[in-house]
C-alpha cells in the first residue's frame, strides 16, 4: 500500500499575502502623505542629482535626510487636512453629526447636509412602513373579522331567508369595503413613485365631471344631499386618472357636507366645494400616502395610515399632470354675507395649467 502523502501546509493565496499593503494604500491619510512626500521630495533630488556629477556619501546622507522629513510633513499635513473628515466620521458614527464647525471645509458642510437630508428620508420612509402596518392591522383586519363572523353566520346558524338576505348584503358591504381599501393602498403605493405614466388626449373637463357626478349621485342622494356640476373646460388629460381625482375629491366632500356638492369646471382648474367643517390639519401634512398618527375630521377619527391616502392620489395625479392641489376656505357665492347659514365653503382646486381656454 502506498503511504498517504503528507498535507502540504497551507499557503495564503496570492490576494491575502497583498491585503495588507493595498489596505494600507487604499487608505486617505496614506495617499495624501504619499503625494506631499513627492511633492516635497522630488525637487530636492533633483537639484541634488544636477548639482552633483558624482554623488557621495554625504549627498545620500543629504537625499535620505529630506526624504525622511518630506514624509514627516506629508503625514502630519495629511493629518490635518483629514481631521474634519475623521470628526465628520465618529459624529456620523454617534449619530450627531448636524452641527457644523467653525474649520469645517465646504465640502464636510456638504456631506452634513447630505447625511442630514438622508436621515430625514429614512425617518420618512420608517414613520410610512409603521402606518402602513398599522393599516394593515387595523383596517383590514376589521372587514376581515366581520366577514368572518357573517361568513360563519349564513353556514352554522339556521336563519329564515329574509335574515340571511340581509346577512348576504351586509357581507357584500364589508366585501366591497375591503376592496376599495386595497385598491386605494395599491393606488397610493402606484403614485407614490415618480416615474407616473399618464397617457394624454384632449378631453371634456364638463364631461369628465358629469360622468363622475353620474355615478355619485346616487350616494348624495342617498345622504339626502345635492350634487351640481358648472361651467365648461377642455384639456389634455389623463381621463381615466382625471376621473379617479376627481371622484376621490366628490367622494370626501359627500362625506362631510351639509346640503350640497358642487363641481365647478373652467378654463384653467376644476373644484370641489361643500358645505362641511373643512379640514383641521394642513393639506400637506394630510395628503401623504402613510400618516403615522391618528386624524380628527368632522368630528370623526381615522387610524393612522388611511387618513390622507385619497387625497395624496389627487395631489400625484395633479401633479403628474405638471399641475396642483390647493385647499382652501371661500365664502358661498351670491348669498348676503351676513347669514347667519352662510358658513365658509370647503374648496379643492385641481390645478391643471394644460387646460385650454
């Protein structure tokens, strides 16, 4: 039998015999000390080597000396140089690093504003995922369990037909209730990206208005409220995305109006107004994809991450549009001012500056 061969002891590869010296040299500190030692040193040897034919003992001596001191200054200037970057380094590492200094360079200034803008957007973009979760949890749980408990109910409990009728229709509601909510949480994460795709065509901006208040009508009605549609308008529009602002928009002020609903179209925006209390909070702070806290409307709360969805789909498209959303409190046209009914109108401006006169 032949012996088995001894293990050959194990060499570094070639990669880990060279980490350390190209770690070293990857270094700032290193390549500025290396480049201010040439700066410094190479103009002395030459003069060194032009005014000497031969070169003696003690010329190398004289080489060696500035050498040795043109690496000296390099690293302390490097030092020097790189010390706001380092601060900037253990500050960011602290997670305090917004205050500026006094020797910082235009550049360290930059990377704070950089990092602070970045920090922002990550608090953002956190607060956003805990209100989506908490849409998660609480909205669609809600419908769920309902559906559930009915689901339950028409299979196990012996109910008369007129009973299970209503049974059906009411798990229908929760159904429906449940799939506007995906669709708006679908819709909201669609227009939040930049990058939204309208497809543009000239369009009726009275037209559009009509069809929306044809197919809300029956709603207001419902609420014991009126729904008008004025004036006139074309465009170059996105129909269907049109159609979707303005039925989020008809939709809220049903919602919280008193008497009535008007649509009022014109060369240059379109608007919503109603009657209702009108919002409590700003319209930028309310019309974000994901709200992280809890919103007080007319009296009536919203948990946190559904509040704002239907409006941030109107300010997208609105701006997708290369237009904007504005809010507003106006005074009912054509009545006396002093009437004691006579209560500020809510108003929702689709600004669209594509609009034709």
């Amino acid at each position: 039998m032949t012996p088995p061969a001894a293990p050959h002891a194990a060499l570094p590869a070639p990669c880990e015999r060279s980490a350390f010296p190209r770690q070293t040299f990857e270094t700032l500190r290193t390549q500025f000390t290396l480049v201010i030692s040439l700066l410094a040193f190479l103009p002395n040897l030459v003069l060194t080597l032009a005014s000497a034919g031969n070169l003696s003992w003690s010329g190398a001596a004289w080489i060696l000396l500035v050498g040795l001191l043109s690496a000296v200054i390099g690293y302390v200037l490097s030092g020097a140089l790189l010390r706001p970057l380092h601060r900037l380094e253990l500050e960011v590492g602290e997670g305090d690093f917004a205050q500026f200094h006094t020797d910082d360079p235009r550049e360290i200034r930059s990377l704070r504003r950089a990092f602070g803008s970045l920090m922002t957007r990550l608090g953002t973009e956190q607060t956003r995922r805990n209100a989506f979760m908490a849409t998660l949890v609480h909205d669609l749980k809600t419908p769920l369990i309902a559906a559930g408990h009915l689901t339950r109910a028409l299979t196990e409990l012996p109910l008369p037909d007129h009973e299970k009728r209503a049974v059906g229709e009411q798990l229908q509601t929760e159904t429906e209730r449940l799939l506007a909510l995906v669709q708006q949480m679908a819709d909201a994460h669609r227009f939040e990206r930049d990058d939204v795709q309208l497809h543009l065509a000239p369009a009726d901006l009275r037209e559009v208005a009509e069809q929306v208040a044809r197919r809300l009508r029956p709603q207001a009605e419902a609420l014991g409220l009126t729904l008008h549609v004025d004036g006139a308008g074309q465009a170059e529009v996105d129909r269907a995305a049109l159609e979707r602002a303005l039925g989020n928009l008809t939709e809220n002020a049903l919602r919280y109006a008193r008497h009535e609903v008007r649509l009022t179209v014109a060369p240059r925006h379109v608007c919503v107004q109603d009657d209702g209390p009108g919002l409590n909070v700003p319209l930028n702070e309310l019309a974000q994809p994901f709200n992280a806290q809890p919103v007080v409307i007319a009296g009536q709360q919203y948990t946190a991450g559904t509040a704002g969805l239907g409006l941030f789909i109107v300010r997208r498209i609105a701006e997708a549009h290369g237009g904007t959303l504005r809010y507003g409190r106006e005074p009912p046209q054509g009545g006396p001012p002093a009437a004691p009914d006579a209560s500020p109108l809510t108003t929702f401006t689709l600004v669209l500056p594509e609009v034709l006169p």
